[in-house]
C-alpha cells in the first residue's frame, strides 16, 4: 500500500480489485472519527462504538491496522525471546584458587618426556 498506493490491492491473479476490499469513504471516514471524535479511546473500545453509534461494521483487526498505518496508534511492544542465555555463575573462591595455582605450577599428571600426556 505504502509503495504503490491504493492500486497496490489490486488483486494480481485477477486483474481486478479485491472483492472484500473497504470503500476509500468508509475508510477515510474511520480514520477521521477516530482523530476528531474518540482520540482518547483504544482499539477495542473504538471498535465497539463506531459498530454500535456509526453502523460500520469491520473486523477488530482491519480497524487496528487502519489505525496503526496511518500512525494515530502506536504498534504493540514486540515479544521477548522465548530463551534468554543466562550470565555465567562467577566461580566460587576456592576453585578460583585452585585453577590459578594449577595454571602455575606443573601439571602432575604430565610424565617424563615422551610420555602420553606431554603436549
């Protein structure tokens, strides 16, 4: 809609505009009641009131994208991951101690040259 414009929902395998699609009217009726009028109501209630005062009768969700494309509502918060990595636990004291003397002194389990552990 944003690139093309309103013949952007042409319907491409037909060649012609959509069945379902809204009036430009109703739609730039929609829009004007909710900036003059209900401004300070949200989707749902709006929804609500211009079914039951106004007689127009769209989908909750047609009238939250209506709304959010011409920026009168902000979008909804995306969704944090389903898994977040944790920090690492710090190391406890003493094998703090043990991994910086280990990492001095030589390891026992190294043999003579030749031997199976010698790197």
């Amino acid at each position: 809609m944003d690139a093309e414009g309103y013949s952007g929902l042409v319907d491409r395998r037909k060649s012609q505009p959509s069945d379902k699609r809204v009036p430009v009217a109703k739609v730039e009726e929609v829009l004007r009641l909710y900036q003059e009028q209900y401004f300070d109501l949200n989707i749902r209630h709006f929804h609500e009131k211009i079914g039951e005062e106004h007689g127009i009768k769209l989908s909750y969700t047609w009238v939250q994208k209506a709304l959010q494309g011409a920026g009168l509502v902000a979008r909804g918060r995306k969704r944090a991951k389903h898994r977040r990595r944790r920090e690492r636990r710090p190391f406890p004291p003493l094998r703090r101690l043990f991994l910086s003397l280990k990492q001095t002194q030589e390891n026992p389990l190294r043999q003579a040259e030749g031997g199976p552990w010698v790197s």
